[in-house]
C-alpha cells in the first residue's frame, strides 16, 4: 500500500520534474558559466549604482530636513531613479 502523496513525490524526485525544469530555463539559468557570471557582475553593478544614489538622496534629505521624502526614498526601490529625480527636480539640488 502505498502513501497518498506518492505521484507528487516520484515526480518531484522523478527526471520528469528535472527534464521540465531543465527545458523551461528554471535550473540552468543561462546555460553556462559564463552567463552566470555576467548576469552576477549585472545585479553588483545595479546594486551598486543604487545604493551610491540612494545615499545621496537620503543624506540630503536629511540634511535639509525633508522627512516626507526620507522615508519614501528609504522605502521605495527604484534602481536610482526616483533618487535621482528627487536630487536634480524636486529639491533644486546644487553641486557646489
């Protein structure tokens, strides 16, 4: 007698579900190496990208005083756009 969950779990465990996964890019991500590589050296960059703009954002936020947008730049996720737009159109930011 066998349990009620065995057909999910022959094919969870099964080369069907790998064969599936395989297919439809969900395990090899890329294909290579190489691809793996890139697509990690992509998202550092981005991170980095948004975290530079991201403190300088909320420093000048902060240093003038603008509580409203500290938090919704704290919170808010946009690759640096929104911090950017903050910094050269809302706030009449100069470099001096």
């Amino acid at each position: 007698m066998g349990n009620w969950y065995g057909g999910w779990s022959n094919m969870m465990n099964g080369s069907a579900f790998r064969e599936w996964t395989l297919n439809n890019g969900m395990v090899n991500f890329g294909g290579s190496f190489v691809a793996g590589m890139t697509f990690g050296l992509v998202i550092l960059i981005l991170a980095v990208w948004t975290l530079y703009w991201k403190y300088r954002a909320l420093w000048h936020a902060a240093k003038h005083e603008h509580k409203v947008w500290f938090l919704v730049l704290l919170l808010v996720n946009t690759l640096g756009i929104l911090e950017i737009l903050y910094l050269h159109v809302f706030s009449k930011y100069r470099k001096n």
